[in-house]
C-alpha cells in the first residue's frame, strides 16, 4: 500500500454525508449532460494508476465522442469529495469509494445508479460484493487483504518453519530478533495506535481464533463467553509479540510498517501485496526472500487474512447511463492496464483475471507467481477466513462502520501493551464501548 489509507481516516463515516438528500433536492445543471462529459472521481493517485485511467479517458473519447474528465484525490478523500459535489449541484459520474458504509449511506439516500447487470458478468471473490436491498452499487476493482510477511532467508538459516499457531508465531519472533549488519532487529512490526493501520493490520489473529462480533440479527455476540474467552487468549498473545516489536508501534501506520520490514528492521509484518512492490524498488534483495502467510490461530486449526477493498460507483446524474456504458467498457478493454499499474497490490476480486494471460504477462506477476498464487489462494482455501471490523454481520450496516471508527479494539490492544491490564479486564472494556457506539 502506497498510503492506500489517507487523511484523517480512511473510512469518515456519518458527519460528511449530512444533508445529500437535501442537496438533492436541487435540479442538476444541464449543462454537464449537454456538453456529453464524464467526471471520474479517482481515488488511486499513484502515478501509474493516473495514467492508466487518463489513456483509457482518451481512448474512450476518441471512440465515443465523450469527454472523460479523470479527477484525482487520496483514497481517504474521496467519499468527501464526492459528497461535496453532490451538495454543490455538480456530482460526479463515477466515483471511488473503499468503505462499504459510505455505499450503503449514498444508495439510501438515492445517490447512487445500480449497475447489477454488469456486476453480475464477471463471477467473483469471496465476501467482495455488498449488495444493498438486493441490488449492486459498486464495482470492485481490487482486494487490500492483509496477511504476514515473514523473512524466508532468516528462516532457513536459523531452521524454522512456517508458524501455524500463536505460539510457533511468537517463538520465531522472539529467535529472529536480534543483530543484523550492526543494526537490531526485531521479530515483528505491527501498529497499536488509534488508526486505520491497526484496524486492518493486527486484528486477523481475531479472525483466524473465530471471533466474531455480530450474528444475523445484529446481536452483539462479540459479547458471548466463548468470544471473550478467545479475544482474552489473542491478547494474551498479543501482549507477548509486543515485547518483540521496535519502539513507535503506538504511533506507526502504514508507512512505519512498510519502512520497518523493508529495511530489515522487522523480520514479520503485515501488509498486502503492495509490500512486494516496495520491496523490489527499495530492497531487491529481499524482494528475493520473502515469505507469506496468513494470521495463524492459537491451535493451528484455523487462519485468516483481514478484508479490504476498493470500487467505483456509478451516481444518480444525467449521464448515469453512459457512465455505466463507460465502466463496461472499460472493464473489458483497459481495466488489466489498471491492475497493473499496481500489479501484486491490485488483487483482482474478479476470479476470470487470474487465467488472462493479458494480467499474467505482466514482469512482475510473472516473477512472482508463488505470491500471487499464495494470493489467489486465500479466496479459494475454504478454511483461510477473509473478515474485518467494517464488513461484520450479515450485511451491509453502519454499526460495524461505528465500531470501526470509535478505535474499539486499537484501544483495546492499548489497554493490554500499554497500561498492562489483565486480557479478560480489556476485553469487558471493549464489550462495554461496543456496546454504546452501536447503541448512539
């Protein structure tokens, strides 16, 4: 992730979208339809991400005669951005959005154009789509799973083998951390502080153990015995690791983390497969020594990779039906020329990509085939479990947006590393917040 999370948060849920149906309430300028231009919101800035969607803009004007108007903003900004054109009379056609609450918010306001038909031409990934009262908003471009990183060299020369428990996990981290080169290093790097990073980076372990937080009547079960026994015995773990990781965790986000694996600092860390980009850029060495695996359990019976994800949604503008004509388009002649400009970070979530020999002549999904079948692995394993904070429950909902938002379980790791209360005291906390976000 090249700060695939930005702003403030990733994911401002409620405030920002306070007073769209209002807004709406206003004619949209006829101007915008007259002069046959699409406005795309765009909410991946890298470079190559830019470019692949202004060639794709051009061609589609030089065949269409439409005008594609690419706008560019941080991942983190986009719902606000959007949200503020709404409310200025001038929505965007296409927008990027990368938090399901944010759909679900525009769709039942009347924001947003349902694009089911073309969802439903492609067969996908698990857990990717969120329809909302039985319809598709939003076309997934890509996955953000995060899993573990692990230093593969490191492991071969000290004889470990991959962790499949908690327990394995945290010995490796305490036998890999040590001296490298006249520099320590230590045995893993993972976020604790009040951030997206923590919320996507150092909860898997939960996953993996079967915690869950909602069941299909929106019951809070994150509160049931069995739960609370399970989340006790991760910070039990947790507090454990912790004691191998480099100073600054409370304060570290992506960056800190990328920065602390690829530079030898961290023999483990988690990320997605942005991670391997960065490394083939800034540490080729060990671009060539580096493993990967899900978060493991405690009994090593159950693993998981913690859920992100991002898409395009199509808005309730005069030019909806060509938007959606563009985005069909533009999923069959140039959607691979935008997997690739992130290629081992843009999973695709559209299983017929992964057989396309188009997507798997690129140089370094060829180098990395093992990783990129590890990847595709993850969605096919019916034992690996995909989950995340935001995406809990039945469906789509604010309430595990609300959780998401209010640090429930950053503080929670918190009030184990950092104030060194007893697991079971932390996990009560955390039952008792959850509680009363839900309920505001």
């Amino acid at each position: 992730m090249t700060k695939r999370f930005q702003g403030p948060s990733r994911r401002t849920l409620l405030t920002t979208g306070a007073g769209i149906a209002a807004a709406a309430a206003f004619p949209m300028p006829a101007v915008h339809a007259q002069t046959k231009e699409l406005r795309f919101l765009n909410g991946e800035p890298a470079v190559d991400s830019v470019r692949a969607l202004r060639v794709a803009a051009a061609q589609y004007e030089k065949e269409k005669g439409i005008k594609v108007t690419i706008d560019t903003v941080p991942s983190g900004d986009a719902y606000t951005r959007t949200v503020a054109a709404i409310k200025g009379g001038r929505p965007y056609d296409i927008s990027t959005l990368i938090f399901v609450a944010h759909v679900l918010t525009l769709a039942n306001e009347g924001q947003l154009t349902p694009i089911t038909d073309l969802v439903n031409k492609h067969k996908w990934g698990k857990r990717i789509l969120f329809p909302v009262n039985g319809q598709h908003y939003w076309y997934m471009y890509d996955y953000n799973l995060c899993w573990l990183f692990y230093r593969k060299d490191l492991y071969e020369a000290n004889k470990l083998e991959q962790p499949k428990t908690w327990a394995q996990l945290l010995e490796n981290c305490r036998k890999l951390s040590g001296s490298e080169g006249g520099n320590q290093r230590f045995g893993m790097a993972t976020p604790v502080g009040n951030n997206d990073a923590t919320n996507w980076m150092s909860i898997g372990y939960m996953w993996a153990e079967g915690v869950s937080l909602f069941d299909d009547s929106w019951k809070n079960i994150f509160a049931s015995d069995e739960n609370k026994k399970r989340t006790a015995a991760y910070l039990d773990f947790f507090g454990e690791m912790y004691k191998t990781m480099p100073p600054g965790m409370t304060q570290a986000s992506f960056g800190q983390i990328t920065a602390a694996y690829s530079s030898g600092q961290a023999a483990h860390a988690p990320y997605a497969g942005r991670l391997i980009e960065i490394l083939e850029q800034r540490a080729p060495k060990l671009a060539d020594s580096y493993g990967m695996m899900p978060y493991p359990d405690s009994s090593g019976k159950g693993a998981a990779v913690n859920h992100g994800y991002d898409g395009w949604v199509v808005g309730k503008t005069p030019m909806a039906e060509e938007a959606v004509k563009f985005l069909e388009w533009f999923s069959d002649a140039h959607y691979i020329n935008f997997l690739h400009s992130a290629p081992l970070h843009f999973q695709p979530p559209r299983l017929d990509i992964y057989d396309d020999p188009r997507w798997r002549a690129h140089p370094l999904i060829e180098k990395h085939a093992g990783a990129v079948k590890t990847m595709q692995g993850f969605l096919d394993d019916p034992n690996i479990t995909i989950r995340s904070i935001d995406t809990e429950g039945p469906g789509p909902d604010l309430r595990p947006a609300k959780v998401f938002e209010s640090w429930v379980f950053p503080e929670m790791l918190q009030n184990k590393v950092l104030k060194n209360m007893p697991s079971q005291a932390c996990v009560e906390e955390a039952v008792a917040k959850m509680n009363r976000v839900i309920a505001g």
